[in-house]
C-alpha cells in the first residue's frame, strides 16, 4: 500500500490541531468554520487509509463493507469542498453564513446519496496500484469540482468584501487539491506506481489556511499578549453584525514606544502594567494601536466594576521603587448602536483622543455618544470639501485692509483664505482650517494660498496704491513643516516677488520641537528678506517672553483683547503696559478686530500704528479689494 503521503497528513494534521487548540482564541465564525475544515479533512484521511486496508485485504472482508468503505472515502472527499465553502461563506455572510451552511450541507448529503447510488469498482490485483474507478469514483471527481467552482465564483463574486488575503489562500488551497487530484490521475492511468495524493494535498490546503488566515497569534499583539486590532476589528464587526449589545471602554496612556522601552525603568513599567491589565476578569482585552488599550464588555455592571479597578490602580505609581505615575484618558462607548462597522469604532477612538490633546484639558473620563458621531461626520465632510477644493482650485484669498495711523492711509492688508463649495457658497475658515490642520491638508493648502496670493502680487501690483507688504497667515503645523521655508522661497522665485513684500504671521506653540523647527524656518526666510508678525496676541496662547525669543517686526492684537480693553478696567490696564513693553521694543501694533470710529479713535489715541477691522473693511474678494484700496 502506498499511503506514505496519507501517514505525513495525518502527523501535519494533529500540528495543526495541537498549535490550534493551545493558543488563545477570540471566537469569530471563521475560527469554527476552519475547526469544520480540520474535521473533514481529518476524517477524510483517516477514511483514505481505511480504504486502502480495505482494498488490500478484501478478500478478508465481505464486498459491501469494502465497497461502502471506499465509497465513504470518495465521497468525503467532496465534504472537504463543501466545508471550504463553508468557510469562504464564513467569512463574506458572517453571522448569517449559518443559514447558508444548512443549504450547503443538504446539497452535501445529497451528493453522497448519488456516490452511494452509483456503483464503484476496485483495482486490487497490484499491491502497488489499488485504487477505485468506476461512476460513483467519477461523480466525485465531478461533484468536487463543481464545489471547486463554486468556490472559485463566490470568491470572484465578493471580491470587493472579502479580504486579498482570504482570496490568496483559498486560491492556494484550490491549487494545491487540484495539483495533487492531476498527479493522482496521471498517475493511475501512465504509471506503475499510483500516487494517491488528494487527501494529503487536503492536509497542506489546511495548513496554508491556518498559517495564513487562522493562525491564532495573528490576533495577538505579541508584546502584550492582548489581543491586536486584526482581532478587535474582526470580533467587534461580527457583534455589531448580530446587533448584540456591547460596551466599550478605552484607555489611551503612553505605554511606551518602541524606544523608550528599551530603558531599563519604561519596560518594568509596562510589564507591571500589562500583568495587572492581563489578570482583569470579565473582559476581552485589545491593544488596538501602541498607546490604545480597549476592553469589551457583554455587561453594564462589570464595565463599571473594571472601570474602578483600573481607576483605583493607576491612582497609585508603578515601576521599581513607585516612582511612575501614568495618568490614562479614558474613553467609554456603551451605545454601539451609533456605529455601522468596526473601523468606526477605530476612528472614534482615534479621533477622541486627537480631541483630547487638541483641547488641553485636564478631563481624563469622555463618553462617546451621538453627538460625537455628527461632529466626526461633518469634519469628515469638511474634509472631502477641503480635498474637493483644492483640486478643482475653489480656493480664493480675501483681503482685508490694515490701515496706518501714522500715515493716514491703508499701507497693509491681510490674506484670508476661503473656500467655496459646487454652488458658489463661501466657507469661512473657521470652518475648515482645524480640519486642514488635523489632516495635515494644510501644508498643501498654504503652499496654494501663498502662491495665490503671489501671483495676485504679481499680477496687480497693489504698491501702486501704497500697499507696502502683505500678511499671510501660517498654521503651526506649516511651522513645524520641515521644507517650509524652501517651498515659500521658491515660489516667491517663480512669481519674482521682493521677499520684503511679505509679512507672515505666526502663532505662539506651546511644543519645543515645533518651536524649534519654526525657528530654522523663520531664519532661512528672514534672510531672504521676508518679516514675521506675532498673530492672536493676547488670546491666552501668548506669553510675552514668546515675543522676545521669537524674531518677530509685529505683533497683532487679537480681537477679544481690544475688546475686553473697552469693557474691563483691568484689561485696560494689561493691554496697556503690554503695548508699551512692545513699543519699548521697538516693535510695530496691529489692533485687529476694530469695529467702530469710537474704537478707531482711541486706538490711534493710544499711538497704536494700525488698524485692521470691519470700521474700514471686511476681508474682501480680491476686485473689490483692489476697488477700495484705488479709493482709499
Ligand atoms: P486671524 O488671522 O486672526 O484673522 C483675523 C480674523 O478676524 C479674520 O477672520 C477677519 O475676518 C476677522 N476680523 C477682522 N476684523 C474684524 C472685525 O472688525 N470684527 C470681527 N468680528 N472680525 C474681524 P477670518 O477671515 O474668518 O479668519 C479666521 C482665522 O482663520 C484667521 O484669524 C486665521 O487664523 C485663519 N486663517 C484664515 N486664512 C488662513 C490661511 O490662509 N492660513 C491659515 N493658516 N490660517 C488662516
Ligand atoms: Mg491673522
Ligand atoms: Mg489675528
């Protein structure tokens, strides 16, 4: 008998199982429906070998039992098939793919009817060569590549829903059974010896699929032994899939990256804490990103109990010697109804914690609720806006006059971004520039308002109507870009402006880094010939050593500031002394945000250089801009 390649089947088979059965599972369909291939295969070698037995001695045997036997063996061979659909199905209908699986199996017992049905003949007279042939044999080989078939089309089918993975390693598998059904063949009908190959090529079809699509450390993070975000999106899409109810909660705290935990005191740290997280009961635990722990709950009740445990242990430090104090965001989710699919819940999370930083407030407890979720949609919409507009070029620059005191006449203006939608409509900044910002979209958009803003320059020459200079507004996230200074320069090249013909206005930062490389920046540019205003002085964001370190010509005074001065005695008297130590630093003011010829009066009063506001001019489109200044 030659069923060597059935023995290595059965020994690769029982690895699988053993490496299977020993690792920490998180229970989705596909993991039983694999469990139904590993049976069927299993079975189907076991019975691959029985028939052979009994093909070889059949003389001991009465001819029903060989024939049934062999026929059991065709014929499973057929179910391989059918579970590998199964499973396919597992994986496109999800929860539902059970009800395709009553289908699949009925069609599988009925296949088996006819291998029973038709008869089956033997080739027993060489030891070496035994195999059967014959309709029932023939039917099999038919039946089996229907289901290949189907397999093949269902995959085609949902190939936008399924993984390119799943797609690859059912293909594989495919190939793999066909292979060794072709060698089987050729080799009964040409050779002397049969190579009986099916059942084992089955057995390496498994093991491909659970390498590569069912290998449970695919679904760990291998640092932590929680599971990953594979695992999160994969169980969290089939609860949300079966509407069953379930509770969130997300702990965002630095758990150390890569570096950091290479010294010594960071990775006792987190080996404390991730002892402590793994000893939690009641909850499924997942690091869905470095920093992003999230436990998922079936209960109300054990979400809060969970909830105070960690709270109370990470009131107290961690680390050798109690020295590390880590203070965690907690984000809870208990209405899961809100989202559709899985990667949401991802965003969310994500987006909560952006949310966090960006506010700077000390509240470390948020629910996620349905006001999240609209808030979320709308950037998310800004942000398609956004993309929209600056690639059919709906960006314009609005300019608003700053007027000079000294001289009596509008010396400056300011660039203000808008962006318009299909139908004209104007959208101001406020509406668009934190989400550019957050998106990273506005180191692109301000390299388009810029060079805008230079070939208007260009082209219309506004020094003919005593125009000295115009500001452009700088986000910090185009400070801290790297390439700034050199894109600025060459675009001021390409359109041939004198750099002294433009002022841009920072904003004070709170972070070192960005500082730094706005720093580098602004003195590549300060050489070139450009000048820099501090903008929003006074908002809360600026300090006055800010503009002592910072090489700035003006400082312009934000609009709540001016208007606070006109309301509070102690405004009055912050506004003032600040004025003077600008003044005494031999720096320029713009008051901005001026409003009335009361508020014009005293500014000029006060020896304030210039005036920017609606009492002279809104941010206007650039004609009528051109208009009001060639009256001015
Ligand atoms: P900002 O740089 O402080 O600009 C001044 C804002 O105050 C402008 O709003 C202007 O229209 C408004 N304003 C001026 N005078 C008055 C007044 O008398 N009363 C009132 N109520 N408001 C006045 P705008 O154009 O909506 O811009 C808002 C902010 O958007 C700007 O504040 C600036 O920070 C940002 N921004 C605008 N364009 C750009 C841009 O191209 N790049 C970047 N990074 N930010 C921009
Ligand atoms: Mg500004
Ligand atoms: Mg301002």
């Amino acid at each position: 008998m030659n069923i060597l390649a059935q023995y290595c089947g059965v020994v690769l088979m029982i690895v699988i199982l053993f490496f299977h059965s020993t690792q920490k599972k998180v229970h989705l369909y596909s993991e039983r429906a694999f469990m139904g291939i590993w049976r069927v295969t299993f079975a189907s070698l076991l019975l691959d070998i029985m028939s052979m037995a009994l093909l070889t001695y059949h003389h001991a045997f009465p001819d029903i039992v060989v024939e049934t036997g062999c026929k059991a063996y065709v014929a499973s061979l057929v179910w391989v098939a059918i579970f590998c659909v199964n499973y396919v199905c597992a994986d496109i209908y999800k929860a539902q793919y059970q009800l395709y699986q009553k289908k699949l199996f009925l069609c599988g017992a009925l296949f088996t009817v006819g291998v029973y049905i038709l008869p089956i003949y033997m080739r027993t007279e060489s030891t070496s060569k035994t195999y059967t042939y014959g309709p029932s044999t023939y039917l099999t080989y038919f039946l089996a590549l229907l289901v290949l078939l189907v397999l093949g089309w269902l995959l085609y089918r949902y190939r936008d829903s399924t993984s390119a993975r799943l797609r690859r390693v059912m293909g594989a598998w495919m190939g793999v059974w066909l292979l060794g059904a072709v060698i089987e063949f050729v080799s009964i009908q040409f050779w002397d010896d049969a190579l009986l190959l099916v059942g084992y090529a089955s057995a390496v079809g498994t093991f491909i699929i659970y390498l590569r699509l069912e290998n449970p450390e695919a679904n760990l993070d291998w640092k932590t032994g929680f599971f990953n975000q594979n695992a999160f999106l994969l169980y969290t899409g089939q609860q949300l899939f079966q509407k069953r109810e379930f509770y969130l909660l997300c702990m965002s705290c630095s758990l150390g990256t890569s570096e950091n935990t290479s010294s010594g005191t960071d990775e006792i740290v987190f080996k404390e804490m991730t002892r402590f997280i793994s000893k939690i009961s009641g909850t499924k635990v997942f690091r869905i990103t470095e920093n992003e722990i999230v436990f998922l709950f079936f209960d109300k009740e054990e979400e809060e109990r969970v909830y105070r445990q960690l709270r109370s242990r990470f009131k107290k430090p961690w680390g050798k010697g109690r020295m590390h104090i880590i203070r965690p965001k907690w984000f809870s989710l208990t209405d899961t109804g809100i989202v559709n699919r899985a990667e949401d819940l991802l965003e969310l999370f994500q987006y909560m914690l952006q949310k966090s930083i960006g506010s700077g407030e000390d509240n470390d407890y948020s629910v996620i609720d349905g006001s999240i979720i609209r808030e979320l949609n709308q950037e998310k919409e800004v942000e398609q806006l956004l993309l929209k507009a600056m690639k059919q070029d709906w960006i314009e620059v609005f300019f608003q006059p700053i007027y000079s005191t000294e001289k009596g006449q509008f010396v400056s203006a300011e660039a203000l971004t808008r962006i318009h939608d299909a139908s004209g409509n104007i959208i101001p900044p406020n509406m668009f520039i934190e989400v550019a910002e957050q998106t990273g979209l506005i180191v692109k958009l301000g390299e388009m308002v810029f060079e805008k803003v230079c070939r208007f320059i260009q082209r219309e020459n506004p020094a003919r109507y005593g125009i000295e200079y115009i500001e452009v507004n700088l986000s910090l996230i185009q400070c801290g870009f790297d390439h700034l200074a050199e894109g600025f320069i060459n675009i001021m090249k390409k359109y041939d402006i004198d750099p002294n013909y433009i002022n841009l206005e920072i904003t004070e930062t709170a972070s070192l880094n960005e500082k730094r490389t706005l720093l580098t920046n602004m003195k590549a540019l300060r050489e070139f010939g450009v000048s820099f205003s501090l903008d929003d002085f006074g908002t809360g964001h600026s300090n006055l050593n800010y503009i002592v370190e910072m090489p700035v010509d003006i400082v312009k005074f934000d609009r709540d500031m001016i208007q606070s001065y006109f309301h509070s005695e102690k405004a009055k008297y912050v506004m003032d002394a600040a004025m003077h130590m600008i003044q005494g630093m031999q720096l320029q003011i713009v008051s901005e945000g001026i409003e009335t010829k009361e508020q014009y009066r005293v500014m000029e009063k006060l020896g304030i250089s210039y005036i920017q506001g609606y009492y002279f001019s809104k941010p206007l489109p650039e004609r009528e801009f051109l208009e009001f200044i060639s009256n001015g």
